[in-house]
C-alpha cells in the first residue's frame, strides 16, 4: 500500500453524468458480460505486474473558500463609497465609507462590539486589536504586550494608527470605525448602492477568503474513504495539471430536500487546495469532476478490464493466446489506466486476448 494515495481531479466546462463513466463497468458495480471472445477481432496483450487505483467520482466546485458578510456597527448615514466586487481588502484597508468616513479592514474571529480604550474590560477582542497593530508597524519600539489588557502602550499604538490614518488621534478604536474579519477579503457583491442610507446591523458587502479550493459534497458513507493530506492532481483543459492536497474532510453530514419535499442522501463538505492553473486566474465557480482514491495495490497482476469475460455460470475469465481460458478473480479496477487487478490461473507474462482497436 502506497503511503500516500493520489486524487485526481479533471476542471470541464460541465460535470459529466453519472451513469456515464465507463461502458459496461463501474467502480462500484462488476463489469458486465463481454462478447465472446470470437465475435470480434482480437489482439493479445501481456500480463504484468503494476499499480491499480480504485476512484469514485463526484462532482464539485473550483472557486474561493469561505464566506463573509461585512456588517455596518457605527452609526446611521448614507453609503459614500466602497470597495468594487472583485477587489481584494487587505488588513487596513478601506472597505467602504459612510458619510465620507472609512471604515477599515483589521484580522480577527471576535466581531466588533465595543469601543476599545483603556477603560474596557480585559478582552479577546483587546488581544486580537493589538495584534493587528504590531503587524501593522505601530510598536516599534515593542512597549505593547499583545495580551487581553488595553494599556497605555497599546492607546499609543491606536493613536500612531489614527496618524497613518489621517483620522483624530484619540487612542480609542470607536466601534463602526473598523470590520474584524479572519483575513484578508475578496469582495464579491455590495449589499447596497452608494448613496443609499445606511445604519446599523446593516449588511454593506459580501465577501470570499482569496483561497482558491475545490469544494464537493461527499456521500456520508464515504466519508471515511478519505482524510486531510491526500494528494489530488488538477488537469485543466489548455492549462496543464495542477498538484494539491485534501485539505479538509467534514465531519458533520447534512442532508437537503428535494424540489418534491424528499429527503436526500445525506452528504459531507469536502475542501481541496490546488495551485492557481496557468491560465485560470479569472476561474470561479467553475464546474469540477473530482476522482477520488479509496484504495491502492501495487505490485498486482494486471490486464486490461476488456480482457475480462464471463464465466459459464458465475465469474470470469481470460482467453488465453493459445486459445484456452483461466478462471480469474477480479481485484481493484482502475477506470484511470483501465487496468483490473486479477488473481487465478495465470501467471506474469501470459499474453491475454483482447478486443482489436
């Protein structure tokens, strides 16, 4: 067994159907019965010893990670200014402005809900300000402690801030002034027009993380068949095959009703991270079909699965070159080489029939 499996994962304009993978064989189903092997014209092949992957398919997403709405905390006013869908808002940036003032960009999972000076109370939110002005250059001489407590030190960083700012410098971050969000964010739609009011728990913008992943959603019963750091390989039509890994594999299944009312299977969230294919930095939302590896045997005697035939009765075999069939037992299929994993009367070397192409 390999130590690492390998994903493959192919970008098309459309996802491919279903029932559509393979003529006469699935990675879940035994192949069909074949011809016999004298109704068609036939070549012979050896068998070999090699890899074989088994792959299930499921269709998915190729965009941006994440979702995030930008919530307007200060005061009521109307919408002068913000940043355009598809621009990307970076710690201390601007994302939009409210009676001709900014409101800013800073890091952090705990939302604004207070002003912070050095009257509060020790806080999270304390922590996560402090950290985005060490990162932002306004302790240069390192006299703020990045911990719960807003002191002295840290009013003087707020106020070296409001200076790059061009704002009053008070030493306190009024709530409304800056949006804490987990990083930096690609804007994807304005909630509002500019010129239209505004006031407060009002949603302003929609963004995205500028993460590009794959994303699928899984069939719950397979959600052991992968883990977090297995390989995936991205083929992008024109654009060559890019290298990623599984970044993420859900752990609670949800399941969602049909146009009719009918509960469907239930499914698990599945993240991959690829790298940007050359060529597609303007992709999004694009439709993916996803290869998926359960299992991995190396070192296993192959042959080609049109090799296989039916048996009289029940199981297959392979037609020999010399005329003769060998009762097989049927491994691994892997619908990427098109090779099955086979066990029985047959030995390394032995040359198969197979139909002529």
């Amino acid at each position: 067994m390999s130590a690492r499996r390998k994903v493959a994962v192919s970008l098309t304009g459309v996802v491919v159907a279903a029932g559509a993978l393979v003529t006469g064989w699935t990675v879940t189903a035994e192949p069909e019965a074949a011809a016999s092997a004298t109704d068609v014209p036939t070549n012979t092949v050896a068998v070999e010893k090699g890899t074989v992957t088994q792959r299930f398919r499921i269709s998915g997403t190729y965009g941006f990670d994440g979702s995030y709405t930008v919530i307007h905390r200060g005061a009521a006013g109307i919408l002068t200014g913000a940043a355009k869908a598809g621009s990307t808002v970076r710690r201390g940036g601007v994302l939009y402005r409210v009676d001709g003032s900014p409101v800013r960009l800073l890091y952090g999972n705990v939302p604004a809900y207070r002003d912070l000076d050095s009257s509060v109370t020790d806080g999270d939110d304390v922590r996560q300000l402090e950290r985005n002005l060490k990162a932002l250059g306004m302790d240069p001489d390192g006299e703020m402690t990045v911990d719960r407590d807003f002191t002295a030190a840290t009013a003087a960083a707020v106020r070296r801030l409001q200076k790059k700012w061009k704002v009053t410098r008070s030493g306190r971050l009024t709530l409304g002034t800056v949006a804490f969000l987990a990083g930096e964010v690609r804007v994807t739609e304005a909630k509002i027009g500019v010129g239209a009011s505004v006031g407060p728990d009002q949603p302003v913008l929609t963004g995205t993380t500028t993460r590009r992943v794959v994303t699928a959603d899984l069939a719950a019963e397979k959600q052991n068949q992968i883990r977090a750091g297995d390989e995936v390989s991205v083929t992008v039509p024109g654009a060559g095959t890019v290298d990623g890994e599984v970044l993420e594999v859900g752990k609670v299944a949800t399941s969602a009703t049909d146009d009719n009312g009918n509960q469907e299977p239930a499914t698990v969230r599945v993240v991959m991270r690829i790298g940007r294919p050359s060529g597609g930095a303007t992709l999004d939302q694009a439709s993916v079909q996803i290869n998926l590896a359960t299992a991995r045997h190396q070192d296993v005697l192959v042959v080609p699965m049109a090799a296989l035939l039916a048996a009289p009765g029940t199981g297959y075999r392979v037609r020999l070159a010399s005329g003769a069939y060998a009762d097989v037992r049927p491994g691994l299929y892997d619908d990427a080489s098109g090779l099955v994993e086979v066990t029985g009367n047959i030995s390394e070397g032995d040359r198969v029939e197979v139909p002529a192409t």
